[in-house]
C-alpha cells in the first residue's frame, strides 16, 4: 500500500482510505489478486479442467 499512496502523491496524514486510493488506481487487492490465481490452478475461472 505504501507504493500505492507514493504513486498517487498523497500520504496517511490526508486520511484517503486505502479502498478508495485502489479504486482511483484501479488495482485489486491482493487478496482478489491471489484468489485469483488459485482459481486458475484449479481451473475454477477459466473453465478448462486438468483431466483432458
């Protein structure tokens, strides 16, 4: 996060919640990033199956 406000100019004295400084950036967060990531291991997202 702290790369995230240095990107964007501002710093945790101007009280920007951190929800909303990913929103203007538009990133997720690192638990949808990561959710993500296991989705596709398993195959869940993407809808292929490892069993041919």
């Amino acid at each position: 996060m702290k790369y995230l406000r240095r990107v964007k100019g501002v710093t945790e004295m101007d009280k920007i919640r951190n929800e909303t400084i990913r929103t203007e950036l538009e990133t997720e967060s690192i638990l949808e990033h990561i959710e993500m990531k296991q989705l596709r291991w398993w195959g869940q997202h993407t809808g292929e199956t490892s069993l041919g």
